[in-house]
C-alpha cells in the first residue's frame, strides 16, 4: 500500500507543479496586459478633455448644425473614455482575482499533499 501512496503523491505534487506554473504564466501575462492598457489610458486619458476644450473654441465660429454635430462627437467619445476606464478597473479585478486564485490553489494543493 505503501507504494502507491508514494506514487500518488508524486502524481499530486506533479500536478500541483504544474498547476502553478500554469497559473504564474497567466498571472504574468495578464499583469502585463494591464500594465500596457493602464500606460495606453494614462498616456490618452487627457485627449477627451483638450477635444472638448477644442470642441467649445470652434462650436461659436461653426453653424449650429455643425456645432450640434462637433458636440455629438463629442459625447461618444467621452462614452469612448468611460469604456476605456473601465476596461482598466476590469483587468485590474482580473489581475486580482486569478492572484487570488493562484494563491487559494496552491494552498489547496500543498493542504492535499500534507494531509496524506
């Protein structure tokens, strides 16, 4: 019997390699997805707010339907940057969330295997 418990626990502690690295490689790529999203928002997240100061120079020298249409673009592209934002709160909450998950597992695995 004693055997066997042996292997398994080889087998247990294979996965539980395995498990990790899996996991420390997600890990790392979605902190660096992140990193370049939330550079990519820092770097433009002004450009909404020098388009609407641009946007209030020029509507008074267009017609008022050119003007309604300059404003109108304008309103999408705030909706643009609250999408944008919140596509940077999301992979932040991901990021967390599977280092959280990395964490619980590993313990789950390391509990299994001294357990036995």
């Amino acid at each position: 019997m004693g055997l066997f418990g042996n292997k398994r626990n080889k087998i247990i502690a294979d996965l539980h390699k395995k498990s990790e690295d899996h996991c420390k490689e997600i890990t790392k790529e979605i902190e660096d997805l992140l990193d370049d999203l939330k550079t990519d928002y820092d770097e433009n997240q002004e450009v909404v707010n020098e388009f609407s100061s641009l946007v209030d120079d020029l509507k008074a020298k267009l017609s008022p339907e050119d003007a309604k249409k300059l404003i109108d673009f304008s309103s999408r592209l705030n909706r643009v940057k609250r999408c944008a934002k919140k596509g940077v709160e999301a992979m932040r909450e991901l990021a967390r969330d599977q280092r959280k998950l990395t964490s619980e597992t590993r313990m789950e695995y390391e509990e299994y295997i001294y357990l036995k």
